[in-house]
C-alpha cells in the first residue's frame, strides 16, 4: 500500500542498492524444499550505522510496498516505468528522517524489497538464470520464513548481529514477528503497527477473492503471461478488493469528492454512477503500472499459509513467543482498522504477556482506516520515539 505522490521529500536523495544473497556456490533453500542459486535483494538504509553496529532498525514494508521507505528516489535500476511518479517518495517519508517518529540521526534504518517482489529483488518478473527468460509461473512458492532467512543475510553481510530493533506495520509487521520468534537473539525491541498474529478468516476471503480474480484474467496463461500484456483486468480486481479494506468509509468518501465520473474502459453497458466508483477504479488502474501479477499472488499466497507455531516449530503461538522473552514489543492499534481489526492486536498482546514478553499496546484514533500507519505520524511519532530511545545502550 503506497500513499499518494507527494513533492520530493527535503530529506534527501535516497538509492537502491542490491545485495547478491544466493549464488552457485551458495544457494537459498526455500521453506518449500527448492532453492535459488541465483538471488538478490533490493534495499535502502538510511542514517549512519554506529562503531558498534548496535544502533540499526530493520523495516518490514506492507503487500505492496518497496524498499524505498523514506526520501526521494526518482529511478531504480531495471525497473524502468514500473517506477511511477507514485513510487518516487518514500512510502514511510512522514516517519523517517532527522527527528521524525523514526529519527535518522540516531538509528541506522534499513528496508528490503521482499524475495518474490518486483522492484529489484528476485521474484517472478526476473530473468531466470537457466532459461534467460522471466521465471514467470516457474518462480517458487515462498513463505515469510524465506523473505525474513533472505533479510538475514543482508545482515550478515552489514556485519549487524543484532538489530535494535524491528519494525512492522500490516503485513510487514508480521513478518516481523517471524524474524523476533526465529531469531530471538538478534532483536531487542519490536514494533508491530495494525497487524497480527494469525491470517483471519475475513482475510482469507478476502485474499482468495483476489487470487481468484488474477488467475481468470484470460492474460494470465497461469502465470507466464506476456510482460508487455499482464493479466491488469485481474490485478485491478484484485486491488479493489483489497483497497476497501486499507481506506476507511470516511476517508474514502473525502477523497472521492474529488473524482470525475466517466467512463470505464472495461465496462459495456454499466456507466458509473459516482465518484467512489470512479475513485476505486482510478486506484486499480495506477497499481496495475506499477506491480506485477505474479508478485502479488506469491505475497498472498504466503499470507494464507502463514503459521507462525508452525515456522517456529512449537506446538503453539504461545511456546513461540517464550522465545521472545529477551525483547520488548510496542503494540499499535488503529480504532477504524478493517483490515487487520484491533481485536487481533489485543489477541497478539495477549498470547505475548501469557508468556512472560514485555508488551505494551497503544489505540490510536483516526478516520482513515488502516492507512493511518502510513497517512498520520503524529499519531505515533510520541510513543515511538519514546520507545526506540528508552534504554538504547549505544
């Protein structure tokens, strides 16, 4: 979830750099029993990492987000127009920076493009080294255990054994409670924002609808669809189903106001009828510029699959999360979220205090839905930036 194009950020002139983590003679093996011999990671930091490398934050982004976190990043290498203007800012430049929520000039913060992703990582829209053509339908299954074991590596090769801490919101924040239960001993705080600890049965209807929709896009030719004609009808479905999730009534009415109503490219005899029908078309139809179909579906596909006892192997959420004992966690929920409900929050809360972790949860109150975490830092930036600085031992 991107937020809307902004100016260019005063903060400075961000670049994406790529980190080779699988080869030949090292390969990636995958959850699944496959493995990459070929792969690269995509990723931004930002701030400087201290003597000590004591002082650095990992930031998981949200479904559809990049490695591009904060500043200003009018290109990327490979990517060509799949860059739009809506990528170029940062998509969390509201929160990180000198003295934002997440505040550059003490921490050394650092965002990857996910394994399976398509804005530099390896995913499914890269050249398969075996075939000189993209993987398309041949790219493996991943899981979050993969894209979080991918991002350790990353670490390894910045020399940074444990992080200060780990930074999640909606999805992302998942995949940051993988890496704090798989690797306890090298985190000490997490930050988890609109998100939880299970994938809901609301959700997973709401990601099969989206699968659904991809693959009966008559372009989709299960998965090896041509990179000139993809399957866009079935993406922007897809987005619209989850949009509605991610933006409040409210907010979404707001914004709305603004749209002109015309008429639909893929319509024959319904003419829309509002501007929040034209709203959500306009916002499908951006997305399909900028993100690839089979990306998408390898992201969800993790989501509806996703065990976190499983990963950890326990025999329950709460065994996994004795391992976190060590670390603290600062819990965030959004009162108008329905996408991941603060209910889920309260439950992950729960199984967290059950086993002994140091947890705090936090309401915040906003109309604008699940978006907040990307849309209103004041909302946050406090008890953040308390949080990070408490105890930081640099």
């Amino acid at each position: 979830m991107q937020k809307p194009n902004r100016t260019p950020s005063p903060l400075h002139n961000a670049e994406t750099r790529f980190l080779k983590f699988a080869t030949p003679d090292e390969p990636f093996p995958l959850a699944g029993g496959d493995s990459l011999s070929e792969g690269v990671l995509a990723y931004e930091t930002y701030g400087q990492l201290n003597e000590a490398r004591s002082n650095a934050l990992l930031v998981f982004h949200a479904l559809s987000g990049s490695q591009h976190a904060a500043g200003w990043n009018p290109a990327v290498e490979g990517l060509g127009e799949r860059w739009t203007d809506e990528c170029q800012t940062g998509w969390w430049n509201d929160f990180v920076g000198p003295d934002k929520a997440i505040d550059t000039d003490s921490f050394f913060v650092i965002c990857c493009n996910y394994l399976g992703g398509c804005y530099g990582s390896t995913g499914p829209s890269s050249i398969n080294p075996e075939t000189n053509r993209p993987y398309g339908a041949g790219f493996p299954r991943i899981t979050f255990s993969d894209i979080v074991g991918s991002q350790m590596r990353l670490l390894d090769q910045l020399g940074i054994q444990k992080l200060h801490a780990a930074v999640g919101a909606s999805l992302g924040g998942i995949l940051a409670l993988n890496l704090a239960t798989r690797y306890p001993d090298r985190v000490a705080k997490v930050v988890q924002i609109a998100t939880g600890a299970t994938t809901t049965p609301l959700q997973r209807i709401h990601n099969f609808e989206q699968v659904y929709a991809i693959e009966n896009d008559p372009a989709f030719n299960g998965g090896d669809y041509d990179p000139a004609a993809q399957p866009n009808r079935g993406l922007a479905v897809a987005r619209m189903i989850g949009h509605k999730t991610y933006v409040s009534l409210t907010a979404m009415q707001e914004r709305a106001r603004d749209e002109l109503v015309s008429p639909a490219d893929n319509l024959a005899w319904y003419q829309l009828s509002s501007t929040l029908e034209s709203y959500m078309l306009h916002q499908a139809q951006k997305f399909t510029r900028r993100f690839d179909a089979n990306t998408y579906l390898r992201i969800i596909s993790a989501w509806q699959r996703f065990d976190l006892a499983a990963d950890c192997r326990t025999a329950s959420l709460e065994d996994a999360f004795v391992r976190c004992r060590g670390q603290k966690f600062l819990i965030f929920s959004i009162d108008s979220d329905v996408c991941f409900y603060p209910e889920e929050q309260a439950l992950l809360a729960e199984h967290l205090k059950n086993a002994g972790v140091d947890a705090t949860r936090i309401t915040v109150h906003s109309d604008k839905g699940h978006d907040a975490f990307l849309l209103e830092p004041t909302l946050f930036q406090a008890y953040l930036r308390a949080f990070l600085s408490e105890n930081n031992g640099f």
